[in-house]
C-alpha cells in the first residue's frame, strides 16, 4: 500500500573523513535522528561522474528534520565534501524487522504513473528482505558546485534489506529483486548502495 501521509524522512550520506566523528557524537545525541549506521558504499560506473569527490565509507543517516541536521553539517564539513540526501516522499511498504543490513538505491529514467507504482510495490513486497521500500528524491548539499547535473533525482526508489549473510549476498539478492522489477516491464538502474558495517545508534 503507498503511503503518502507519513512524515517527511530522509536519508543523509556523509563521508567518512576526519570530522566524522564530531558528527558522529552529534548525531548520537540528536532527537530527530532515527539511525545510523557506518556503511560502504559502492557507486554504479554511471553514476559516478555525478557525485564528485565519492567516498568508500560514509555515515549514513536516517532522520526527520532537514534544518537541524544540516545546521551540525555546516558546522563540520570540510569544503572538499560533497554531501547528498535522499528524501522520502512516499512509502511504498514498511514490515516489522530488526535490523537492516543493506540500503539499495535505484533510479527510472522516467517518471511512472499509479499503476506502475503499484506494480513495483506487489512485486517488491513479495521479496521477503525487502523490509521497506520507499520513492524519493536526491538533493546535494555543497560547497561548490557540481560539474553535472543528475537527471533523473527525482526518480529515486530506496529499498532496505535485511539479509542473513554476507553483503555480497545483499547484493545479489537485490540484483535479483531489480531483474523480477524488469518481468514487469520497468527498469530500475542502480544509483549507489550501502553496505552496513556498523550501527552507531
């Protein structure tokens, strides 16, 4: 069932640098912040050329609130960093799991109406790790600007995986997921993933 009514929540990606850690201890004390998580991230060869200066390891987090969040941001980024979140604006499910050990984002190069929406839910909802998936935006928060322009930000569709195994096997699952999307007619292309080393809240 797609949700549109919930609170605006958001992801923000921070590269692991050596101010990390104040916003690591900031983030810990935060009301707004619901996770996070120390994480790989492992760009698409497509996307790379849209997110300048990308990191191995980021922070990633997941909060409610974008003022305040980014207010500790600017107090600590360094004017290398290029920063990104991504937005939530609709969910498309969310079931009870304990843990989430990958985040999957994807992107259509064309914007779907209701019914396709609801095409990605049923199949993406019979994915048993598949705990929530989400459509959403990309925004870049920057001290510079970016020498392209992503096309398709609007476009975003964010799962979270909770797997037994390896991230590897992640991965694969999510490969699997995104071909089973595709018997339907609708190409995702990946964006970027998080592999989640460590939860730090």
């Amino acid at each position: 069932m797609i949700n549109t009514s919930i609170p605006s929540c958001r992801y923000v990606c921070y590269p692991r640098d050596n101010n990390a850690q104040f916003l690591i201890e900031h983030w810990k004390n935060s009301d707004i912040v619901k996770d996070l998580y120390f994480t790989t991230a492992t760009f698409a060869f497509e996307s790379k050329p849209y997110f300048p200066n990308n990191s191995n390891h980021y922070i990633l987090v997941k909060y409610i609130g974008l003022d305040k969040i980014v207010e500790g941001i600017s107090k600590y980024q360094s004017p290398n960093n290029s920063l990104f979140c991504f937005n939530i604006e609709s969910e498309l499910f969310e079931r009870h799991h304990e843990k989430v050990s990958y985040v999957s984002i994807y992107f259509t190069r064309y914007c779907h109406d209701n019914h396709e929406i609801r095409e990605i839910a049923g199949v993406l909802a019979r994915r048993d790790k598949v705990v929530s998936a989400n459509l959403g935006n990309l925004k870049f928060i920057n001290n510079k600007r970016l020498p392209f322009v992503f096309p398709h930000s609007d476009n975003i569709i964010i799962l979270e995986i909770e797997g037994k195994k390896t991230h590897q096997s992640d991965q694969n699952y999510c490969e699997k997921t995104k071909m089973d999307v595709a018997r339907k007619g609708i190409s995702l292309s990946n964006l970027v993933s998080f592999s989640i080393l460590e939860k730090l809240r």
